[in-house]
C-alpha cells in the first residue's frame, strides 16, 4: 500500500472505553427539519436544463451530466461506479443533485469548497469526466439557434463558458426535494420510531443532521474498498488519472481510494468521505463513495455492526446493538426522507436535440 | 487533468512571438507582405544567388537526444497506431495519418476528433522526419513536439497527459516496452512522444525516381519528367520554394489558396474555425470578422503573415491528395492550374490577403503539354506507396491481483 495509516488505533479503542452515551447528545447537533425553496431564474433554469441533458458538453459529444446523475435514480449514478467518460470508467458513485444547490462543499473528497459554478466548470472540463474543450463547448453552442435564443432569452447575451456555468447551477436549484413525507409531517408510526432512533440509539444525527441530514464534513466510516476500482483498468486509469493530478503520492502502489486526503495530503485524513445527504435515498442505490451497499437496510447493518474496518475510522462509529424492529424502523425513518421523482418535463428535458449543426447562412457577410 | 488551457496557450504564443520576431524582424521592417523567403528570392532575381538545387534525400536527422533504437522504433509503432492514445481512446496518430490515405486523411479537412471536424488538411507523416518545422503554420519544431501537439489539440487527439499516461501503464506490455527502452517502471507521456518520433523517422523515401535520376541514374526520368523537371526549374519557378533535398524551403508563403467553401456550408466547420481563432489568441476583432485561415499569422501576429503558409514538401504527393493547407485541390491538374493562373482557382477565388500574397505568385503561361510535362515531374517525387500492416493493440491488465487488493484492505 502506498500511503499507510499508522496512528488512530489508540483513540479509537479510548473512545469504545468511554461508552458514549448518544441520546443526550442529539440536542447539540443542528436539527433536522424541512429545506427552503430556492428561488430560481425561470429562463436561466430551463436554459440550464437543455444543457444539462445535451451531450454536445462533452469533448466527443457522446455523454452528457444526466449519463451519470441519472433522473429516475435521483440524479445520482445506476451503477456503483459512475461509467465516465467514454475510453475509461470512474471510481466513484455519483451522489445525487437533488438538494446540491444548499450544499457547501461537494464531490465525496470535498474537493470544491466554493460553488456550483466551478462544479459545474470540474465536471464538464475533467478528462476522465466530460473532457470538454469548453472553448469548443462555446462554439458548439454558438451554432444551435435555439441555444443563441434561449441564452438571450436568459439575459446572458450570445453563449459562453461563463454562462454555461451559471445556468446549470440555476437548473440545480430547481431541483429540491418535494412532497417528502419527513418534510409534510406524514410519516408512519414505524418512521416516527425511526426518527427518535435516529437522534437517539442509533446516533446517525451526529453526523447526518440539519435540514440536509449532513453535518458536510469528512468522516472515515470503513466503508470497504470497491476492488472493481482497481481490477478493471477503465476505473483505474481513471483514478490513476485523478490521482496523478491531485498530486497525490505514490499514486501507482495505491490499493484504496484516499478520500478527502486529496484535498489536505495529510494521513489523518486518509479514507475520509464528506458526509452525504440522506434525502432522496429510496432513488439513489447503491450507496457510499463507491456504491458498495446495495440496500438501506444494508447501510443500517453496516452502522450497526459499527462501520467498516479501518484504523482511521471515526471514533464514533461503534456497534448500535438495534434490534431487528429497530432496524425496521429507522428504513423507514429514512425512506421517508424521500420524496417524489423529479422526473417529468418541468425537470427532464424531453425535446430531442438537433442531429447535425444548421450552417450559419450568409456566413462570408455576417460576424462570428 | 482538467482541460485548462488558456494559460499554456498564452505561453506558448509569447513564445513563440518573440521566436518569430527574431527571425521576422528585418521582414517587419520593411515590406510588410515580402517574408525572409520572398526577400531572398527577390534578391536571387537581381543575380546573388539561386534558390538550392533539388538534391537526393540523404537519411534523416536523428536528434542526439533520441536516438533510434529497434526496441523504441517498434514501440513508437505500436503507439503510433494505438487509439488509446487520444482522449476518448478512439483517435490515435493512424486516425488521421492512415497509411492506405498516404498517412493522411484524404479529405480537404482532416476528420478530426469525434463531434469535430479539423480545419486543416492532415498532412503525411512520410519524411516528416526531415523537416525542421511541422503543421502548416510551422507551431512544431520536432517531430516529438508535433506528436504532443496533436494528440493534445481540441479537434485532433483531444487527450490529457494524465489519463494517456495512466492508460498506458495499465498496459502491460507498454510497462515491459517502456522499461526496456527508457528504464522507467511506469511509461512516461513525453517518452511516448519520443518513441512515435523514432517510428516516423523510419517512414522516408530516398528512392524516387528523381533521387535515383539525382544520384546519376539518368534513365529514372521518362522525357516527359525531364521536360517537367526544366519547367520546375525555370519557366514554372516552383523551386523557388520548393527547392533542396526534401523540397520545401520550409518558409511561409501566401500563394493565394481561396478559403474552404465548407466554411460557408457546414456547420460543424464552422464552429471548428471560431474555435481556432479563439485558441490560436485572435484579437475580439479578429476572432468577430476573421473569414479564411490567417495562418503563420496566428504565430506571429505580424499583419503581414496573414494567410501564409510553410512551403508543403512535394515527396509522396501521388498518394497524399487533397492538397493545400486547407485541402481544396483534390487533383495535382488543379493545383498546377491554380498556380498557372498566378494564385487563382477556376472561379477565379483567391486569398482573402492580397496584400500578403507572394510577388513570386504570377500567371505563368503554361501550355496544355507543359502543364502534363511537370505534373509527370511532380509525380517522380513519389515512389512506391508504403504501406504496413497494423499492429494488433497490447491488451489492458489489472496491476493489482485481488489478493494484494484484499491484503491492502486487511491493512487498512
């Protein structure tokens, strides 16, 4: 193994001694309940949209942001790992946008720490992602009449880099949770269990609370490597390439993914993921950085058993000791986080694209 | 890596504006639209010295930095026709430089990265080795940067250094190859480079009929060839530029080539040439007007470069048509028409400079046979087709067996 962990053993076993006694605790974490509506820019939203779903973003126009974050799937990713960009795979499941507007940070490394715009910018520029010369990008755009309208339309003038990553993240905001049985107050008498488990027994609020059940920092649970990762070379040349630019050491010996230690290169947080929003679950199987959990109830016995194995993991992860009805209850505390597919028209769009790019007429007479 | 490329795209410009001013500055001095070339022809018509003889290929320049080797000859073989090499494992070297399509592209626009098109013609591969600067514009020095600059390039190869280099390594017998050649444990992007510059350094022709008629086999050129060779040389002019061994005195011309039609017809063209004025560091102004190819221009800003061009070499010419930087002569008649009629094609279309185009360019009054006399000529530039056949792609492996996966994971 490349990068080896070496310390944490001791605070762990300190931590387990302590027996910590979780549901005086839920009180000092940010409370869960409903997330605001975003306000959105209709014209720049639907703008959004088109580009969202045209293939044309990226660099052989053979895939486009909903190939990954997939609509009925939450907008995350149909398999545990994300397929890429076409030539490699990926390494990672692509969390689900529903709700990314709110977030603070986002990638499972937390890499981006600023806004959806450079996201935005990240996911269509990253060779093994989108891999789009966004200065083609711009042209391509230029040479589809409805998006020369529709930016206008926008108020953003003729298409650009620049507003291409405004109006996906405009799009992003339209996309929030709705009719969530957590956030309507209907929720069964097993998901009401559920959620005192939840802030109590089980302790998940520590770490998944506030209004998007995440506290969005980086934790290390033990969630198993993906061995898909390195046994198939089109995920691995993909996160070899990911690695190689992340600077990160030794990248060629490495046997597991190093999480958030990308972003601060220092061994404590090795195999740290940013803790993701539990909202939209019921869509968005398989789950964990690399989609190694197939099923909440999966997940549930996961943190039941007190996570994965990992000397790094987080000291409050240990066994929960729920009972089978427990482990019911806080399911369907969970699904209830879920709420209905943003899958229509008013989200997807629905229009086919055109086959070919209409020549410019008049082109010797008119500017470029 | 991510795809940002306005900051190297900037240095390389500086770059090579302030190359070029070196060599340019006498020219920008005085007549704006005459280059180095031009002012030295002018200086041979007033009787100093001719342009250099067409001589016999000698062998190429090998670079004392990448000497050729069997092993890294076929490995850059091997490479050279690996699609992996690209950005979405589809589009290698071959792609666009086809060994059937005299390793070209025999399209007016080479075809470009998939959702591309390209906009210039792809040129062949084929004594490349000779020439001291590469693309149409001369933007590569070596072969090695030529082949970096392609594989990289938006509308060509489309690949990052990164994930070439990661491909690569998950290859094992590239591993093996890359160890044997250059000692390193995993291949290096800019050994590839050098490995696809050593195969190319293979692909010469030094045994036309004009090297064998030029090293004393005077039976190598019919009377046709030898009445074409006299017009070459006198009445025609070409060696005024297309002089010496590998034909090319590799300056920069406008010889009046009319802008590609497709521009004005094909949309997919045309968001390809907007996209180079954006990457080539056109002015707002340039980039909103800008109609044709601006050429060396775009390297070294001097309004006076606009739609000049490296003089193209005329080896291997009978298997590398279409001709020109922009692939609008399909026939070596139409390009011989072209310059009879002084830089002028048969609708009477020209460059979109005239104020750069060469005073070396002018109706030359060729006959019917003449004009067949030094097509016979240009066509003895040209020996056998070469062809090979393509090696099959080293399959990928995993590095890791799951055991040393599994370990890792008890480690954890």
């Amino acid at each position: 193994m490349g990068v080896r962990v070496t310390t944490g053993r001791t605070l762990l076993a300190a931590a387990i001694g302590l027996g910590v006694a979780f549901s005086a605790q839920a009180g000092k974490y940010p409370d869960i309940g409903p997330l605001p509506q975003l306000k959105t820019n209709k014209a720049k939203a639907e703008l959004g949209k088109r580009l969202f779903f045209d293939k044309r973003l990226s660099g052989d126009a053979g895939i486009s942001c909903a190939d990954c974050h997939v609509p009925s799937k939450a907008y995350g990713s149909k398999t545990a790992l994300s397929p890429g960009y076409p030539g490699n795979g990926h390494f990672r499941n692509a969390p689900s946008l529903i709700n990314t507007a709110h977030k603070k940070v986002w990638n499972w490394d937390g890499r981006i720490g600023t806004n959806l715009n450079d996201m935005t910018r990240e996911m269509i520029t990253e060779d093994y992602i989108m891999n789009m010369d966004m200065r083609i990008m711009q042209e391509r755009l230029k040479q589809d009449p409805v998006y020369v309208k529709m930016f206008k339309d926008a108020g953003y003038g003729e298409p650009s880099n620049g507003s291409v990553r405004k109006a996906i993240p405009e799009y992003l905001k339209t996309l929030t949770s709705r009719g969530a049985p957590f956030d309507s107050g209907n929720l069964s008498a097993a998901a009401r269990r559920g959620m005192k488990l939840f802030k109590g027994k089980a302790g998940c609020i520590r770490c998944h609370n506030g209004p998007l059940f995440t506290d969005q920092k980086p934790h290390n649970t033990g969630v198993p490597e993906n061995f898909d990762v390195f046994l198939d070379p089109m995920n691995h040349q993909a996160f070899l390439a990911f690695a190689m630019f992340q600077g990160i050491p030794d990248y060629m010996h490495l046997k597991r993914d190093p999480g958030y230690f990308n972003v601060t290169l220092e061994k404590k947080d090795m195999g740290k993921f940013i803790t993701p929003s539990l909202r939209e679950l019921r869509y968005s199987a398989p789950y964990m950085h690399n989609g190694m959990i197939k099923t909440l109830a999966g997940v549930v016995n996961f943190y039941n058993r007190g996570g994965g194995k990992d000397s790094n993991k987080s000291k409050l992860l240990k066994p929960l000791h729920l009972t089978g009805q427990e482990k019911k209850d806080l399911v369907a505390f969970l699904e209830s986080l879920s709420g209905k597919p943003l899958t229509s028209g008013q989200y997807v769009w629905k229009q086919p694209y055109p086959s070919e790019y209409p020549a410019i007429e008049n082109w010797r007479q008119v500017r470029n | 890596m991510k795809k940002m490329k306005f900051a190297p795209t900037m240095v390389a410009a500086a770059v090579a504006t302030v190359l070029v001013a070196g060599c340019n500055a006498q020219a920008t001095k005085d007549q704006a639209g005459m280059s180095a070339g031009d002012k030295a022809m002018a200086a041979a018509g007033a009787g100093t010295s001719g342009p250099p003889p067409l001589a016999p290929l000698g062998p190429p320049p090998i670079p004392p930095d990448n000497q050729q080797t069997p092993e890294k000859i076929e490995l850059g073989k091997l490479l050279f026709f690996d699609p992996r090499i690209g950005g979405d494992a589809s589009t290698g070297c071959s792609t666009c430089h086809e060994p059937e399509q005299g390793w070209a592209w025999a399209e007016d626009f080479s075809r470009g990265y998939p959702g591309t098109v390209h906009w210039r013609n792809s040129q062949t591969v084929v004594n490349s080795a000779y020439f001291p600067r590469q693309f149409w514009a001369g933007s590569a020095s070596s072969n090695e940067s030529q082949a970096r600059s392609a594989a990289k390039g938006g509308v060509a190869g489309n690949g990052e250094d990164d994930i070439m280099e990661a491909r690569l390594a998950l290859i094992p017998e590239y591993r093996a190859r890359f160890k044997k050649v250059f000692g390193t444990d995993y291949p290096h992007i800019f050994d590839v480079w050098r490995a696809i510059s050593s195969f190319e350094r293979t692909l010469v022709q030094r045994d036309t009929p004009l090297d064998k008629y030029l090293l004393g086999d005077k039976t190598a050129l019919s009377e046709e060839q030898l009445r074409g060779k006299a017009l070459f040389e006198g009445k025609a002019g070409c060696i005024q530029c297309h002089n010496g061994a590998i034909t090319s005195d590799q300056n920069f011309y406008n010889i009046g080539v009319p802008p590609n039609k497709r521009w004005e017809e094909d949309g997919l063209a045309q968001i390809t040439f907007r996209f180079e004025q954006y990457a080539k560091g056109q002015t707002e102004e340039g980039y909103r007007t800008a109609k044709s190819d601006w050429g060396f221009y775009y390297r070294s800003k001097n309004p006076g470069d606009k739609g000049k061009f490296r003089t193209a070499p005329l080896r291997y010419l009978a298997y590398t048509a279409p001709y020109m930087h922009n692939g609008v002569f399909y026939t070596l008649e139409e390009v011989v028409d072209f310059y009879d009629r002084g830089g002028f094609d048969e609708e009477g279309r020209t460059t979109l400079f005239p104020e750069t185009k060469s005073p070396l360019i002018k109706p030359l009054g060729l006959t019917d046979d003449e004009k067949a006399d030094l097509i016979a000529f240009l066509e003895s530039m040209s020996g056998e087709e070469i062809l090979m056949e393509k090696p099959e792609q080293p399959p990928y492996a995993p590095l890791f067996t799951k055991a040393e996966l599994k370990a890792a994971q008890e480690a954890k």
